[in-house]
C-alpha cells in the first residue's frame, strides 16, 4: 500500500483509520481482535498499521491488566458556578474510595465531549463520570470498543447505552413555577440557558408549560425568552422581556445566573423585586444567597447527585457489568426574598 498523505511522526489511530478509510472504532476492533469486520477491511486496515509502523495505543489496550485508580469527569463549563460544589464532591467522594479524578470542561460541545472520552482512554482511567450536553456522537462509539465502565449524569444520550444518574428537572421546574401560581402569579415567563444539558433545558421549559396548563393558565411564547450562558444574557434577554412590552408579574430563569442577571435589569429599569415582579431561578449557587433580595431557587441536591456517580461507576468498575440502570433525584424547592405572597 502507497499513500503520499504525511502523517504525524508518531502515527495514531487516527492516521490508520484515514488511511484505511475506516473509523476509529473499526480500527479499534481489529486491534483489540473482536471481530465484526470484514476479511477485506481488516486486511486493509492491517496493511495501514503496517505501513505506519502503528503501535496500538492505550485506546486500543483499554481492556487493560491493572488500575490506574483514576476516573475521568467530563462536564459542560465551569462558568457555571452549579458545577463546582459537584465536582468537589465527586472528587471527595473518588479519594475516600483511592480513585483520583481527571477533570475535563467541555464547554458543551459534543466534539469536544467525543475528545475528551477518547483522551481519558488513553490515560487509561479505570472508569469515566459525564455530564453530557445530551447529543450522540459517533466518536462515543469508542467507550463500547473499549468497553470502559461509565456513568452519564443527566438523561440517557439517544443512541448510547450507560448508566446514568440524573435530577427530575421536570419536576424541579413544575414545582418552581407552581410556587408562583400559589402565591398569585399569572403572566410567568420563561428564561431559557444554555448552561444546562439540552436535556435539562427540555425538562424545565416542559415542566414549566405543565405547571401552567394544570393550573388553567395558557401558554404564551411571548413570555419565553432564549437567553445564553451569563449574568449579561440574563440582564439583555430581560432587556427583550420588557421591550415586547407584554404583560408579566413574575419570572422562572432556567439558572441562577440568568435569574441573577435578571434581577440586576429590573432593578436598573426601576422595578421592585419582589414587589412588582417576582423572580425564582434553578441550581441554587452560592449568588442565590447573598445577592439582595436573596433569590428562590430549585436545589438539585449535588452532594447526593455526586456521590451516587462515584459510588455507581465504581459498582460497574469492580463487577465489570453494566445493567444500564437509571437513578433519579427528586429537587427541592427553596423559597428566600425574590418571590412574595400577593
């Protein structure tokens, strides 16, 4: 076999398979000799590993003889201040068991996320914790290959089997948004983030819309703001709120941080908080408890949430079984000084 494409001094896996025409994946299952391809293609990647001179890797060795006593912990940012007393627990909670943890920020972006996964393979971790954004990649094909023990927190990814521990972010919104119904609240929008898994942000705008459709009131997109990722997208998607001059009492943001920011606005635009409009946010970070007036939130129980990753991917990591189970926490609405009995 000729190729005149230049490849990296010391090949990859990545290089056989482009020079075989392959995927990873395939590559990885010749390798690891498991069958499933046929006499053609393995004989095509095998020339390529040949060529290359490749030496498998630990992504192709993942079934490996010793521990690393490591975990891998994929999140989506650390701009979300949600994410660090989770990471600390997990990471508490890994060292009480001898397990040090490797962190990894994806910025929710699945490539990304697909990187990361085949990185800590390489590192040879015993087993991985991801908080995925909830899209399928095919580079997450390569965690099967390997058949590396992992735990999603979140919803399951459509198309990838695990264990996943997750929160009832459904309920978490229903009951955030039928505290300002009870209170006397009507005209309830709706700050969309994108700190959150997609999943996440699903289940809390539909656990919005069902808190509002079983209390009779109907649905209006003109109370639904999509914002982003900061304290400044809470202030600008407030700034849309009140240019659209519609009609609104009170304010469910899908984080803390643009309920944050979303206070900040009224405020600067001469509202009362909570007298004119109240405002409840979800995650309940440490701004929630010192900003003035302290914010009404979701609580999605993080030291328990994490615990239970750690302890669960250590079950799959010492059994060598998966079952692909699914663990659900239920939130904890925690009312402060943003919302006010009418």
């Amino acid at each position: 076999m000729k190729d005149k494409r230049v490849f990296n001094s010391i090949p990859t896996i990545n290089d056989v398979a482009k020079l075989a025409n392959s995927s990873k994946s395939t590559v990885s299952r010749v390798i690891n000799n498991q069958g499933g391809v046929s006499k053609d293609l393995e004989e095509k990647i095998r020339d390529a590993i040949d060529v290359l001179k490749f030496k498998p890797n630990k992504v192709a060795r993942a079934l490996k003889a010793r521990s690393t006593k490591s975990i891998g912990l994929i999140i989506p940012t650390v701009e979300n201040p949600v994410f660090a007393p989770l990471v600390k627990i997990i990471e508490t909670t890994a060292d009480k068991y001898g397990f040090s943890t490797i962190l990894c920020n994806s910025d929710g972006v699945v490539e990304k996320e697909s990187k990361y996964l085949e990185l800590l393979i390489e590192k040879q971790v015993d087993g991985i914790i991801f908080n995925a954004i909830g899209e399928f990649h095919k580079g997450f094909e390569i965690v099967k290959d390997t058949n590396t023990p992992i735990v999603v927190l979140g919803k399951k990814i459509e198309g990838f089997e695990t264990t996943n521990v997750t929160v009832n972010n459904f309920r978490g919104a229903y009951i955030a948004v039928e505290h300002l119904i009870k209170i006397g609240m009507r005209n309830i929008a709706f700050l969309f983030g994108k700190l959150e898994a997609n999943s996440a942000i699903f289940d809390r705008f539909e656990g919005y819309k069902s808190a509002l459709d079983d209390n009779n009131i109907i649905f209006n997109e003109e109370l639904v703001v999509r914002g982003k990722n900061s304290f400044e997208d809470g202030e600008s998607a407030t700034n849309e709120l009140i240019q659209r001059g519609v009609n609104f009492d009170s304010i469910f943001a899908s984080n803390d941080i643009l309920a944050i920011g979303c206070i900040e606005r009224l405020i600067d635009k001469g509202y009362s908080i909570p007298k004119d409009v109240s405002v409840i946010g979800y995650d309940d970070i440490p701004a929630s408890r010192v900003i003035r007036p302290k914010l009404s939130t979701v609580l999605n129980a993080p030291d328990v949430f994490g615990t239970e990753a750690v302890k669960t991917i250590l079950r799959i990591i010492y059994s060598k079984k998966d079952t692909y189970q699914e663990r659900m926490f239920e939130p904890e609405l925690i009312i402060r000084d943003s919302t006010r009995q009418l």
